[in-house]
C-alpha cells in the first residue's frame, strides 16, 4: 500500500469516501432505485407531492417515472428558497426554513386541497425529506401562524428536545402526527422519505405527517407546564390544546387506526445508508473499514479529542497491521456557543481532533474529515473541515492559535489559514453528518 504513504493521497481517499456517502444519499437517485412504472398499474390516477430540502429532486425523478396518463394534474414541491429549481409538470413553491413563512402555509393550503380531492383507487405518493416540518406549516382551529411559532420559540428557548418539540408540533397542526394521510383518506398514501434523524423514527421526519401518533393533547400540555412556560404560551394555542385533551378536537390518528391500512412507507436514503455506502468505498480503496459509530452525538469537540484517544489507545492494544485503517462515523454532535467565531459543527470537531493529536502524540500518518451532508456546516460555506498531522504547523505559520481559535468557536478561520476547509457546495441533500478518520500503519 505504498502508494498510500503520501498524505496528498490519503486526503484525496478521505473526500472519495465521503463523496461515496452522498452520493448513498443522492435524492434523485434514490427515487429512482425505488419506483418503477409497474408500481402505478394498480391506481386509476396518481399524485404526487414533495416537501423538504431534497423536495425538488426527488420530484423529478418521481415525475420522470410516473406514467404520464397516471398522473392526476401537475406534482407539487414546497422547498427552501435555497433549493427551488424547475422541474417539468410541477409546481414548485419557496418557503421559509427553519422560521416557517407565509409562502410555506400558502403551500401546505395548497397540498391539503389536492390531497382531500384524492379517490378511492387513486394512489397519494408523498415524497419527504428534511426540514419538511418548517416547510409545510398548517395551524390548527384559529391558530394563526405568529402564535405558532411563538409556542414553537418558547419551547427551543426552553431547551426542550426534538420528540417534545414534535409532540407539541403535531397537536397544533392539520398535517403533522398523520394529518396528512387522515386527509387523504380513503385514497392509498405511500410515502418515500430521506431521513435527516438519527435513528430514523419516521414519526419525527418532517414531525411525521403520514405517520401514526402516540402522542396526546395532554401530553403537549404538559411539555409547556414541565418546562414552566405555559402561562406565556398564546391563548389561542392554549385553548386549542384544552380543547382537544377534554375530546372536543379530534386526537391525531393513533396506531391501529383504519387509515393506516392503505398507507405504506419505504425509508430511500438515510445516515446509515450513506455510512454502509462508505464502508464499502473505504474497502475498495483498501482499507481495512470499520464502524467506529453509527450515532455519534454530544459536545463536537469533545467527541474530536475522543476520536484521537480511541485511536491511540486501539494502536497500543493491537499489534501492527500492514492495512491502512478506515474509522468510520455518522451522527450529529452539539456545539455549546461562547465565543463569537465563525465555523459548525464539522469544523469545530476537525480543529479539535487536529489540537487533540498534537497534544495526545498521535504519531504517523493519518486524515481526519469530518463534513455535513448537505454541503453546508454552521453560517458558512465549508461543508466542515479536512485534517493531518501538518494541520496545527500551517496555521501557527501564519500567526493563528488553534487553541484560542477554538475556544472562541473560530474553527472557520483557522481551517481557512490552513487549507483545510472541507468545501462541496450545497449538494441537494440531507441525512446530517459524516465522519472519515484514515491512518496509515506505522513502519
């Protein structure tokens, strides 16, 4: 493996391998590995909507496939600004993300219409991915979209988790918890979805509008009262909620319910699925692969300084090898703000794991990438951040200290003075983040 001494080469390994993982991930394509023609034989007519980042893509490959005298009028795609462009036959809206906006509830209108005028043999076909949930916004009753996001506010300034959020989400919503596949109802739903969570509840993708809800009014209420801020939530939110937990609004549909007997769902792309996809990049470039985690999660620079220890205290124990060694990781780790930097995620946890080696004596050759799948890490331009051993010595050439730079959360502008910026370009997906850590044998 001689040729894989250079360290030129193993970064060049290092973003193929990652490549590899989005491509895994590839919208366009992964519709495309999904739906055939001879799927639609069944159904007199068919429509089709998209929401979420990857909407517009994966719209044109359902749109490419669909027979043309199947489909029930033009498709429909409600996307972020960043991310609409034209697709044939369909009528592609911009909306707001992560603040939903006003164009985003005029799409989702225009979505619950076309899904409530679907037939009985007729098919719903649902195509879902990230940040659907900001998307499609629908208030229920007489909440209006402003008090919706102000309950949606308090809770993130609350701390509250994603399932909370969600929980909440769903009882204030038409489409959400099922809504959407109640509405379709007694047409078929059948939803593809591009998973941007860990774990890949698809209850919680897009805050699951096709989706069975375990949740309850009473337990949204009591999401606001255990965080102490239901008295600050909007009255029209709060009396939407007591009105459905005394049963004088219809609960979300529940597992078991009738409707979800003609809705499927197949999960076309994932973290996993893009992390299995660089395992076997990884194998055929000749590493030996491993999954180091397939849910790495927590303070992203701890998680960096983390990687480094494992990696020396795994070279201790084992002896030796002739095989280069490909650690591989998927997940989405936190980034605790406190200085006034620029950088994400990825970034932090690349500088961190290049200040780590240095002072843990990680010795030899080896690459450390760490990048989001959607091309775009924090407020800035790099998809995250692509390390070595020389990383630290080009940035303290030019004046820069990696460890005030972290501290300050600057880990943009000391990847830049390196040269090690990760930068793809948005790439039209979104199943968050990977991590590629390459080390070559010591002779």
């Amino acid at each position: 493996m001689s040729h894989l001494s250079d360290l030129a080469l193993m970064r060049q390994d290092a973003a193929r391998i990652f490549q590899a993982g989005i491509a895994a991930a590839d919208p366009y394509q992964a519709v495309k590995r999904y739906l055939a023609p001879e799927l639609f034989g069944d159904y007199s007519k068919v429509h089709f909507i998209a929401f979420g980042k990857a909407a517009c893509l994966m719209a044109q490959a359902a749109q490419e496939i669909i027979p043309a005298d199947k489909l029930a009028g033009r498709g429909i795609v409600v996307t972020n600004y960043e991310n609409v462009t034209n697709v044939d036959n369909v009528d592609v809206i911009g909306a707001a993300h992560p603040l939903p906006d006003e164009a985003g509830l005029n799409g989702a209108k225009i979505i619950a219409d076309r899904v409530r005028n679907a037939q009985e043999n007729e098919l719903v076909l649902v195509l879902v991915s990230g940040g659907g949930s900001a998307l499609i916004p629908y208030p229920a009753g007489e909440i209006t979209l402003q008090e919706k996001i102000a309950a949606t506010d308090l809770l993130l300034a609350s701390g509250a988790t994603i399932n909370q959020i969600n929980c909440v989400r769903k009882h204030l919503s038409r489409l959400k918890g099922g809504g959407l596949a109640r509405m379709a109802a007694p047409a078929h739903v059948h939803a593809l979805i591009l998973s941007d969570v860990l774990g890949d509840d698809l209850s919680v993708i897009a805050s699951g509008p096709t989706v069975a809800d375990n949740s309850t009014y009473a337990d949204a209420i009591e999401v606001f009262k255990a965080k102490g801020i239901w008295e600050q939530v909007p009255v029209n939110v709060r009396q939407h909620l007591e009105q459905g937990r005394l049963g004088y609004i219809a609960e979300t549909p529940k597992p078991g319910d009738a409707i979800f007997n003609s809705t499927g769902h197949a999960l076309v792309g994932s973290n996993a699925i893009s992390v299995n996809a660089m395992l076997q990049a990884a194998q055929n470039l000749g590493y030996e692969a491993e999954l180091y985690s397939d849910h790495l999660c927590g303070e992203a620079r701890t998680v960096g300084a983390t990687l480094v220890a494992q990696c020396i205290k795994r070279r201790l124990k084992s002896p030796p090898q002739n095989t280069p060694l490909a650690l591989l990781a998927g997940g989405e780790t936190t980034v605790s703000l406190k200085g006034k930097g620029r950088g994400g995620r990825n970034q932090e946890m690349a500088l961190a794991f290049a200040i780590a080696a240095k002072q843990q004596g990680l010795t030899g050759n080896w690459v450390f990438l760490s990048g989001g799948t959607d091309g775009l890490d924090g407020p800035t331009d790099a998809a995250g951040g692509i390390v070595d051993p020389n990383t630290i010595k080009r940035m303290v050439k030019v004046g820069i200290n990696p460890t005030e730079q972290l501290e300050n959360n600057d880990s943009y502008t000391a990847l830049k003075a390196s040269d090690d910026l990760l930068i793809t370009g948005a790439t039209g997906t979104n199943v968050a983040d990977l991590q590629i850590l390459l080390i070559q044998p010591e002779p």
